[in-house]
C-alpha cells in the first residue's frame, strides 16, 4: 500500500513542470470576433469593461488571409494605445502577443482595426479578438 502511495506521489510531482504551460494557456480569453467587410477596411469589436482588465492582446484570422496595418485599443478610462501592426497573417495565424501599457485600469472598452483584405476569393475572413489576464 505505501509503495503504490509513494509511486502516484511521485508521478504527481513529475507532472508539476507542464502546469505552467496548461495554466498560461488557459489565462487567454476570446473576447469578440468580427466577419471583414469584403469592401471596408476598418472594423470595430466592442469589449466593455466589464470583461475586466488585461495585459496582452492577440489577433488570431481564419477563414482568409489578412494584411493588418495598425489596431487603435480604447480603454474604459478614456486612454488608447495605438499599435502599429502590418503584418499579413495568414488565414489560421496569429498576432505577437501585444503588450498593453500601462499598470492600472487596462479595462478594453473596444479595440479598432485597419485592414487590406486581398482579393484572392477563397471566402469570408473573421478576425478573432483575444486577451490575456
């Protein structure tokens, strides 16, 4: 009975190093996505406050690829942050992981984007909003 103790013990501490990664994982939060607009190139997905406040942001495209200039981050306070992009994220990629300024109040009230979608005509694009606490 102790041996069999002692060996799930110890697989259980050999299983604490992949914690972390799990629980990094699992601290992003989809906050909105949006459908492009095959003739704009500016979007908007609403966030409000009381989705709580952030540290990093990403954008995540599927469907279609996309080539994103710059986001415009509104923040309940009143503040932005402007962050250039221009990228071309292919359809299934993703963004950097996006650093929000500041250390207080990082409540997104909604978050702009300016894009040029090409013309390729392999369907809709949707672009994903995701935060991490």
């Amino acid at each position: 009975m102790f041996r069999r103790d002692f060996l799930t013990a110890m697989a259980g501490l050999a299983a604490l190093p992949l914690l972390p990664s799990t629980a990094q994982a699992a601290s992003w939060v989809k906050l909105g996505e949006r459908n492009v607009n095959p003739v704009a190139d500016h979007d908007r997905i609403h966030v409000g406050a009381g989705a709580g406040d952030f540290s990093h942001i990403r954008i995540k495209v599927r469907g279609n690829d996309l080539f994103l200039y710059d986001l415009d981050v509104r923040f309940s306070n009143g503040g932005h942050q402007d962050v250039p992009v221009r990228f071309m994220i292919p359809q299934g990629g993703q963004t950097r992981a996006v650093n929000l300024e500041g250390s207080a109040d990082r409540n997104i009230k909604w978050v702009d984007f300016n894009y040029g979608k090409p013309v390729n005509w392999r369907g809709a694009t949707w672009i994903e909003l995701w935060g991490k606490r």
